[in-house]
C-alpha cells in the first residue's frame, strides 16, 4: 500500500500537468489570435501572400481567357456549321449527279 506521503505528491503532480496543460491550451488560443490578427491586419493593407492585388489580376486575366475561349467556340461552331451545310449541299449534288 502506498503511504500517504506519496499519494499526496502524485496528486500535487498531476494538478501541476493539469495546470500546465490549460496554460498550454491558453497559449496556443493566444498565439492563434496573434496570428489571425497579423492576417487581418496583412489584408487591410493589402499584402498577402500575393502582393499588390496579383489575386484581383489573376480574376480578371481568367474571366478574359474564358471570354475568349467562348468566343472562339461560338466562331467554331459557326464554321463547322458552315461545314455540314457545304458537305449536305456536296451530298445532293452527288446524289443529282448520279
């Protein structure tokens, strides 16, 4: 049986960890806030991990690459409409000819 000395110290100990574990915890939410703060305060100035609103320009440059994209799908489309248009009217006259 352990005697009660003992008991009392493993108990002390533990309340120690305890302790140290919510100064822990307590740290890390501290730490976290800083951070989130750093961040915010980064986006107000408008830096970030792209400077100078690199972001915005990205945005921009991919809504006109698509613009162009449906604009030259809309052209290939016309063409290949062209296209069946020119090979019915070959059909016929094959088929007149023969």
């Amino acid at each position: 049986m352990v005697g009660l000395g003992k008991r009392r110290k493993r108990g002390e100990r533990e309340k120690k960890e305890r302790r140290g574990e919510k100064k822990e915890g307590r740290r890390k939410r501290r730490e976290e806030k800083e951070r989130r703060e750093k961040r915010e305060e980064r986006k107000k100035r408008g830096e970030g991990k792209r400077r100078r609103g690199e972001r915005g320009e990205k945005k921009e440059k991919r809504g006109e690459r698509e613009e162009r994209r449906k604009r030259r799908e809309e052209k290939e489309g016309i063409k290949k409409r062209r296209e069946k248009k020119e090979r019915r009217r070959e059909g016929e006259k094959e088929n007149i000819q023969t």
